[in-house]
C-alpha cells in the first residue's frame, strides 16, 4: 500500500515541513537547560485563552446557520446556550450547566422541530 500514491512532492515537501516546524516549536521548552516562565503580562493574557477560544467555537455555532445569521428566534440552540449559561452563573457547576442546557435544548429541538 503506497499513501504518497498520486500526490505530487509538493504536499509531500509541505507536510514534512508542518511536521518539523511542529516539534521543533513543542520541544523548544525541553531542549531548554534553564527555566522558562512566562512574563506577567503573558499569563494575564493567557487567562483569557478559553473563554476567547469557546466564543469562537461555540457562538458561531449558536447564532448561525449554513453561514447565515438565524432570521428566527424560533431556534432551540440559542434557548438552550442562554439556560445552559443561566445555570452556570447560578450553580457553577459544569455538569449542571450541560444537562440543563440539553433539557432546555432537546424538547424544542425534537419535540417542537425547531432548528
């Protein structure tokens, strides 16, 4: 079984490249004698990186359909994003906040064939 069949040495050249661009940078820090700590302005910033990286996931998600922003408020996702986070602000309990958010999501989803 060839796996490079039909792919020209370009793609090859290009994946190799990704793969060692990729271990070089993920072992920078065990090459390294010495050790790093990040600077302070770097690890406020760094707090951020979830909520920043879930808002980017998630909310695309929620509020679009197919590329297009939803034109009805008749769309199960959003109610159960706003009680999934309702319950989280309330409970802070992540758990909670998933079973909640899918109580208030899959009756309208399934029952009621909102989007």
């Amino acid at each position: 079984m060839n796996f490079f069949a039909g792919t020209d040495l370009w793609t090859v050249a290009v994946i190799v490249g990704l793969t060692l661009v990729t271990i070089v940078t993920r072992s920078f820090f065990f090459i390294s004698s010495e050790e790093w700590t990040l600077p302070a302005w770097a690890q406020r910033g760094l707090q951020y990186a979830p909520i920043a990286a879930l808002a980017a996931v998630v909310l695309p998600e929620i509020l679009m359909q197919q590329g297009q922003f939803l034109h009805t408020w008749m769309d199960a996702r959003w109610v159960g994003a706003v009680v999934g986070g309702a319950v989280y602000f309330w409970r802070r309990n992540v758990l909670l906040t998933i079973v909640a958010g899918m109580l208030a999501y899959l009756p309208l989803h399934l029952w009621l064939a909102w989007s």
